[in-house]
C-alpha cells in the first residue's frame, strides 16, 4: 500500500509504486483535472505541485512522492478566490482547455516562488508547458493580472 | 428597422408536452437557411436547441464540436441576441449526436457561425416573440406595448413586467409567430461586443471533461499499437510479457492492431511496451522522404488537371526571354492535437453508448451502430435511417470537449477501434493512443512540390502567372476510386485556382502523384500549402519589379475592395513604410479563405547563425459582421501559433515506409518564449459573417518568408525554413 496526500486527503493505494502520479491521480483517485498530452514530461499538461513546487506528473513514479504534498488543480480550484483562477477568468484565456490545468499549476508555483516575476522568468517557468491553442499571449496577460491581484490580496 | 421572416411550421418544432418543462424551440439551420427560397419541400432538421426553464434559466443544446473555436459562445450568443436574454442566465451545453433532432453533424470548414447566423437568431427572436404574446395575454394588453430587456417582458404604461422564466410555461402554449422579426444590426447589444466564453469556467476549474476523462463502472483502459508501416499487416504476437504486467487484462487483435486491457492506463501502457509483435511490413518499407521527393520532382513535368486558363499563359511565357521560374516545396504536416485520439466505448445487449471526441458526430456514429451492433440491428437501423430519416436508436454518442481538433477529429478511426474493442471484451473501455502512436497513425496534411512562373510587363506587373502542382490529394487517398486522374480535388489547388491577381494570362494545373502516406484535412487544408506559395512568388515578383510589396498588391487588386480593405488595415496598423528597430524587418502576405480575408504584416529578426525570431504579428481580418471580437482575436492569435510551428518546425518525415517523428522531441512546436506578439483589427462589415477558425493559417507562413527576405535577402522556398537556410549571407 501507498500513502498520498492530494489535496489535503490522505488516500491508501494498492498500485505498483513505479506508476506515474499522472496514472494514479486520474484513474484511481478520478482527479481527471490533470491531463495526459506527452508522457515524457515534454508539455507540461500534467503539472500539479509537489511540497508546493511545478511537477510533471506524468515521469513522477508513486515511490517519489510518498510522505509529500500533492496539490492538483481540483485541489486549487477549492479556493475559487484563488489569484490565478481569477486573472485566468478576466483575461478569458483558454481555447480547447486541455492544457490549462497544467500552465495554471506552473504559474500558481511561479508566484509562489517569485510574486513578481520578470518577462525571462515567466517563460523559463512556463516554456515547459504546450499550449496547440496558441493562448500564450493571454497566459502571459494573466500572470500579470495575477500578479497585481496577488499582491491587492495579500496587501 | 428590422428585417421580417414568414416562418413555416416545418422551420421550428415546440415542445410543450412536459409539464413545468418551460418553452423549448427546435431550430432549423438547413430549413432556415433556405427560408427565402423555399419552404414547402424542406424536410425538417432542426440543428440546436432553446430551452427556457421555469427559473429563467436559459439552456442553449450546441450540436457543433467545441474544440477551443469558441462555438458554445457564439452561437449562444445569436440565440441570446434575439432572445434579449439575460446573458448571465445563458448556459450551452453539447448535445449529442441525434440526426432527427440535429440534422448532418460535422464542425469544419469555418462553417459554424456562417451557418447558424440567421436560424440561432431566428430561434431566438420567435421564442422573444412567443414570450410576449404569453405576458400579453397575462396582462390583458396589446402585444404592441410591450418590449423585452435582458430577460423581462416589460408593459411601460402599467409598470408590469416579469420574467421570461416565469413565462415560460405559458409561453410554450402560444402560437408560433407567423413572421419572425429579426433586430437591425444596428441595435444589437450582444452580437459585437467581446464576450467571454461560457465554458471558460469549467476548463479553468478543472472540471471540463475531454475524452480521456469519460469514467464508467466497471470500465476498463486500452491501448492500441498499429502496424509502424504503411500498409503493414500482423503477422503474430507475443503477449505473455504484456500480462505478466500487473495490472493487464488481456490482449487481443483488431483488425491489424494490437490492444492491451488493463485495469488501468498506466499498466496498459506498460503492457504495451512488454509486447512483442511480428508485422509483416510488406512492399511500401522502401518508401521514404527521398523516394518521395523524387516522385513529385519527377512528374513535375506532367499534367492531369488544368483548373484555370486565362489568356494564353503557356504562349507569353515561351516567349519571354527570361521568365521567372522557381519552385515551392512542402512537407508532410501532423495535427499533433492536444490530446491524442481516444475515445470511451460500451457495447451492451441493447446496443452501444459512446464518448466520442470527434469533429463528425453523425460518421462517427454510423460507425458505430456499423461495429457495435448486431448486423440486423444495424442494417434494420440503416434501413429506417433512410426511410423516416430517424437516426440508430440502439446507439448513443456523446461527444465531450475536444482537446483540439485541428482536422485529425473528423475521421472515425479511434471511434471503430474503441467499438470493436469493447464488443470483443464485453466491457465499457476507455481507448487512448500513446503519443507516439498519434503522431505516427495520423491523416497527414499533404506535401506538395510547386513550380511558378511569370513574364512581367513593362510597368513591372506580372502579364502571365503558371502555377503548377505536384503531390498527393486528400480526396485521392479517401476515395481513390471516385478521384484519381479522373477528378480533380479541389482541397490540392484550394486558394491556387482562385488567384485574385488582375493578370491576364493566368493557368493553374496540377499533376496527382500518389504517395502511400494517410493524408487528412489539416487546419485550412490546401489553403494552408498554397497561401504560402501564392503569397511568397506574388512577394518576389514585386521586389523582380524593384516595387513595394504593399504597392504592387494594391495595383494588381484594384477590383477586390474587401482584399484591399485588409491590405490597407494591415499595412496602417503595423506601420509599413515606417522606418524599424535595427535589426527587424517586415513582410506582407494577404489571402482569402472560408470567405473571410485576412492580411498579416509580420516583423522578424534573423540572427548572424541564422536563427529566426518572429516578433510581432500584426492581422487585419474581413470576416463580416463581427459576432465576438474576443473570440476572433483569440482565433488569430492561434492561427499565428498554429501556422508558425508550420513555418518554423514541423515537418513528418518517411523512412522506411513509417513516420520518423514520435513525440514533441522530435515534432517541436511553438512554446511561449516564441510566441509573437499579435495585434488583430476588424474592418467594419454590413455582411453576414464568414469563416474564423481558419482563415488566419493561410498568410502566416508567406509573411514570415517575405519579412525574412527583407532581413537577409534569402527567398524561402520550403517549409520549415531551418537556420541553416538562413545563415548563406552573413
């Protein structure tokens, strides 16, 4: 048996541990939020945070994460208040939607780490993460929008 | 003032028969949509629906596939428009395949708000209509005093109003108008203004549901490995590796594919990997990007189709000293869509459920009663299908969101792969391609070799322009038969044939030179090779001519206002003429396609190793009247990405009768650290919308060259162009 801790709950798992925390969140604890593009941790589309850092679920083996915290985009969006939900709402970002549960979770991570990151550090945060949509303007618009609700937020 | 419609029966259907159910409208694109010419032969299709529910709540069915267009909301928003509905009370939601109830299900072409333009708003406005009559009679007044505001019925002279859920009830018993009044567009409040999308929420959030997400009980995953050649055939296989994988299921054979079920994706993943197969390879293994190549190279010189012959270009250009002559050259392309091809099947006594993620909700699902019914079933349901037009009731097809479409979704592939699986287990299965799998199994958008000439005039501007075509068609390799060198498809010389250049002597012809490759339709299809072509020789002929490309265009269009009304858009809004940074440089390229135009100006930058950065796209668009402007600048700025990853990267390449690329390692795209700024600006239209999904592709590539030709003075004549293309002159 494994031990996670997604989203604040603690789940016992019969799974072998050198399956991906892709596989597991999505079809054993049906947390479909997280999305499957690559497999080789390429795109991004997988993206959750690990003790509160941007992973790529999809290379992530079960035996990783044991004892650590797993957040998901399911686990964010219980704060519907959140910053970067909200600036993602205003700027009207996505398209087709597959990928933006994995940039919300890089970005979430991003100011985190760096409330006021430069133009070069959100695209070292975020290159990782495809988007086919072409929505690239509108997330960089967003992680400004973000940014300036955070900081209203927080102040 | 506004326009009046008669409406016939056949036009709509009401559904009042359920209690508290509120007022329900069926609409009818096909019979709407030929509404002025003709109402009394229409068969009734009715395409959407409109349900008012009793707590105003106002439910819009949108039988078209979301595959991130935006189509939930620009549709609701015709509806919403006329209806004078409170927007914040408007839902969409998709509806299933059902062809009594929706008619031909299929989203491409750019066609979706073209086609829905005035039976969406025609809906809407009857069921506003309807409305009033029932609040009328309510309050015992004239139908001529009231008047409708965002969701309410209001009576001025009495201070009544009330709300339209509060009505619907009553609403649903009233007659059917007998003229549909239609608004003036000027006095839309909706249609027009930037609008976010309805299903923005639920993708934001987390919650949207794309194929893969589809979970049933007792479901179980699949994966599916193909034979890696072109025409291959399984041989045999080894499986007892793939069920020593803890986890699997099974392993079985369909068709020449082999399918791994387990319990769960991953374990399907591994049991894939564990497997051993002999395929039995067969002739086309010697086929490669080379041989390829060569074909087209060699019939070159051939001719089976002469698709336009003006004047007598053959004539003038042997003629001509020196006639410009060169060659254009494109490769294989994949859709690579966001998420690969899947599909959730179940196949039961009563017959079969499906959550299809597909472009072709009615192929898709004659496809399925075609493999997941009995055979009498379905030829009883194919039989009733043609006689009263029902459609197979023993079947039900879901259609989710579609992580990208781009094309690739409107082929049924995936669809009888996951039907025939879940027969053959007698369980409800989740079928997911691998990545690699995707990107070597797709329908490819064709390659293509060009050969251009032209003989200019004394003032500089082309007399004669041939353009000549070798390569593969799409129509060719789906219905080999009915094409050939028989027939023409028009998807090869889409945008080539309708060259709007004033030239005198024009010819446009092609040869059909078969390769073994799937070929499919690919976000704007022949539009996608030919507006690079077109766009890139029009471009060096004006600098042949020592004039300017914004100049020498304007000449040669004088009879095509809408072309010049984005040329001079574009050309304004991105400062052509105006001097740049050091170090940019700019290119134009204008194209027509799904009815709409659009002209991009774009400004790049060229290393001293040849590295090309795009800085800024600047796009002007004629797409008619204007819907949601968000919506359209959120299609150009995807066209941009879209068409760069073309321009830039993309290419499939054959060695050995198989795709070389598997995954975004080796078929890079666009990321955001390359991603262009982009302006997009709207020239004000009294016509009825066109296309927008599409019509941004085509120029991208062409003003990418054209602007790389002003920084190094390199003509690009194959796509993608690589660095070391561009590195000759520094």
């Amino acid at each position: 048996m494994i031990s996670l801790q997604v989203n604040g709950s603690l789940y016992e798992l019969d799974a072998d541990p050198d399956m991906p925390l892709l596989w597991a969140l999505r079809d054993l604890l049906n947390l479909t939020g997280t999305k499957y593009s690559c497999g080789i941790a390429q795109c991004g589309a997988c993206t959750v945070h690990i003790d509160g850092r941007a992973a790529q679920a999809c290379i992530t083996p079960l035996s990783h994460v044991v004892g650590k915290t797993i957040t998901t985009i399911e686990g964010l969006a219980e704060n519907p208040g959140h910053p970067v939900l909200l600036a993602w709402q205003q700027m009207n970002v996505p398209q087709c939607g597959h990928c933006q549960p994995g940039q919300i979770m890089a970005t979430s991570a991003l100011l985190d780490e760096k409330p006021n990151p430069t133009d070069t550090e959100i695209e070292q945060a975020l290159d990782g993460n495809i988007c086919r949509c072409g929505t690239y303007p509108r997330i960089r618009q967003a992680i400004r929008r973000a940014t300036q609700l955070k900081q209203g937020v927080e102040s | 003032m506004s326009e009046l419609h008669p409406l016939s029966r056949r036009d709509f259907l009401k559904f009042s028969a359920v209690t508290g159910a509120g007022l329900c409208i069926g609409i009818s694109l096909t019979a709407c949509s030929q509404a002025s010419k003709t109402t009394s032969d229409n068969t009734f299709q009715p395409n959407a629906y409109l349900r008012i529910s009793n707590n105003g709540a106002i439910i819009i069915s949108i039988a078209e596939s979301e595959m991130g267009q935006g189509v939930m909301t620009s549709l609701s928003m015709l509806v919403a428009e006329e209806l004078d509905a409170d927007w914040t009370m408007v839902k969409a939601e998709l509806a299933p395949a059902d062809r009594k109830l929706y008619g031909r299900q299929s989203t491409g072409g750019s066609s979706s708000v073209r086609e829905a333009w005035q039976p969406m708003r025609k809906a809407g406005a009857a069921a506003r209509q309807m409305l009033i009559q029932a609040a009328a009679k309510r309050w015992s007044v004239n139908i001529n005093n009231c008047r409708t505001e965002k969701g309410r019925v209001y009576h001025d002279a009495s201070g009544q109003s009330i709300g339209y859920g509060e009505l619907s009830t009553q609403a649903a018993q009233q007659p059917l108008p007998e003229n549909i009044q239609l608004k003036d567009p000027g006095s839309f409040q909706l249609i027009g203004r930037a609008t976010h999308s309805l299903d923005g929420a639920d993708k934001i959030h987390g919650r949207a549901r794309f194929g893969m997400d589809i979970r049933l009980p007792g479901m179980v995953y699949a994966t599916i490995t193909h034979p890696p050649v072109f025409g291959g055939k399984l041989k045999q296989f080894d499986a007892e590796k793939a069920r020593q994988v803890n986890g699997v299921q099974d392993v079985i054979s369909i068709d020449q594919s082999v399918v791994v079920i387990a319990e769960n994706s991953w374990a399907a993943l591994q049991g894939q990997k564990a497997l051993q197969i002999e395929w039995e390879n067969g002739q086309l293994e010697q086929v490669n990007s080379v041989t390829i190549r060569r074909q087209l190279h060699a019939d070159l010189d051939k001719i089976d189709f002469t698709v336009r012959s003006d004047g007598h270009t053959k004539e003038i250009l042997a003629n001509t000293p020196e006639p410009i002559s060169v060659e254009y050259e494109l490769p294989y392309q994949a859709h690579f869509t966001m998420e690969p091809q899947c599909c959730v099947a179940h196949v039961h006594d009563e017959g079969c459920e499906v959550w299809a993620p597909t472009q072709s909700p009615s192929s898709a699902k004659s496809v399925a009663a075609k493999y997941g019914l009995s055979k009498s079933a379905w030829l009883f349901g194919k039989l009733k299908k043609r006689i009263d037009g029902s459609d197979y009731e023993d079947v039900k097809l879901h259609v989710p969101f579609l992580g990208t479409g781009f094309g690739r979704r409107r082929y049924a592939d995936f669809v009888k792969e996951a039907v025939k699986i879940s027969r053959a287990i007698g369980k409800p299965v989740n079928l997911f391609w691998s990545r690699e799998e995707d990107t070597q199994h797709g329908f490819y958008r064709p390659t293509a070799l060009n050969r251009l000439e032209a003989a200019l005039g004394q003032d500089g501007l082309p007399i004669a322009w041939r353009h000549h075509i070798s390569g593969p068609s799409i129509g060719d390799f789906h219905d080999p038969d009915n094409y050939g060198k028989n027939k023409i498809d028009n998807k090869m010389v889409g945008g080539a044939k309708q060259l709007p250049y004033a030239i005198p002597n024009i010819e446009v012809s092609a040869v059909l030179s078969r390769t073994p490759v799937p070929l499919g339709t690919w976000r704007s299809v022949g539009s996608s090779l030919n507006g690079f072509v077109v766009e890139s020789f029009i471009d060096e002929l004006a600098h042949a001519a020592q004039q300017d490309p914004v100049e020498y265009r304007r000449k040669l269009l004088q009879n095509s206002p809408r072309r010049l009304g984005v040329l001079k858009l574009a050309a304004e809004k991105a400062g052509w003429g105006q001097p740049l940074p050091k170090g940019i440089h700019r290119g134009i390229a204008i194209f027509k396609s799904f009815l709409s135009y659009v002209a991009q100006v774009a400004e790049v930058s060229v290393s001293s190793d040849g590295e090309l950065k795009v800085h800024r796209v600047v796009c002007a668009v004629d797409c008619g009247m204007v819907v949601n402007p968000d919506g359209i600048q959120a299609q150009m700025e995807g066209a941009v990405a879209f068409a760069l990853t073309a321009t830039l990267k993309g290419e499939i390449t054959i060695n050995q009768g198989r795709v070389e690329q598997s995954n975004y390692h080796d078929y890079p795209v666009i990321r955001m650290s390359e991603m262009p700024k982009v302006e997009t600006y709207l020239v004000p239209s009294a016509e009825a919308p066109t296309g927008i999904g599409e019509p941004g592709v085509p120029p991208l590539a062409a003003a990418v060259a054209n602007a790389t030709f002003a920084a190094t003075g390199i003509r690009v004549r194959h796509l993608p162009i690589r660095a070391e293309d561009l590195i000759l002159q520094s």
